[in-house]
C-alpha cells in the first residue's frame, strides 16, 4: 500500500527576496525598453535615456543587496532570493558591455 505523507511548513518566501527580484524584472525591462528605442533611432537619444540607465544600475545594485541579504534569512523559501540575484547581475553586466562598447566602439 502507497503512504501518503504530507509536509507541512512555516517557510514562506522572503519579503527581501521578492523585492529584489521586483527590483530586477523593472531593471531589465527599462534596460530592454532603452536599449530598443536607441536601437530604433540609430543611436540618437535624448539625456533622459543616460538617467534611466543610471537609475537602473542603481536599482540592479540594491537588488543584489536585497537579494543576498534575504538568502542569510533562516527559514525561508529562496527562489526569489536566487531570482532576485541572478536578474540584477544580468542587468549590471549588460549595462557594462553597452558603456564598454560605447566607449571604445
């Protein structure tokens, strides 16, 4: 005969998690929305582009914050955690290889 067994759990997930990875989808989605429209243009932005990028990167920098803090909270679901993580160091290396290419391009 087949046991069933159920776990039950306190765990939920992290608030700090869940924020960071917030954090990362309004990251990357500005990155994709800026990146579009230069594309678009051929390259000729105004200012505010520069300010959103520069606020994306702040805001990828406190998601990793965010995310890793949450990862040291005990009993916690982590999947947002990692989530969390993984799209803002996405977002910070795709701002990197566009101000390296802008650069020296």
């Amino acid at each position: 005969m087949w046991k069933k067994s159920f776990m039950f759990t306190s765990k939920e997930h992290s608030r700090k998690g869940i924020m960071a990875t917030i954090l990362g989808v309004i990251s990357l989605m500005s990155l994709v929305y800026i990146t579009w429209y230069s594309y678009k243009n051929a390259g000729k932005v105004p200012l505010q582009y520069g300010a959103v990028a520069f606020l994306t990167m702040i805001f990828a920098f406190v998601g990793i914050v965010l995310g890793v803090l949450s990862k040291s909270d005990r009993d916690k679901f982590y999947f947002f955690s990692y989530l969390g993580i993984v799209l803002n160091v996405l977002v910070l290396a795709a701002l990197s290889v566009f101000l390296y290419a802008g650069a020296y391009a």
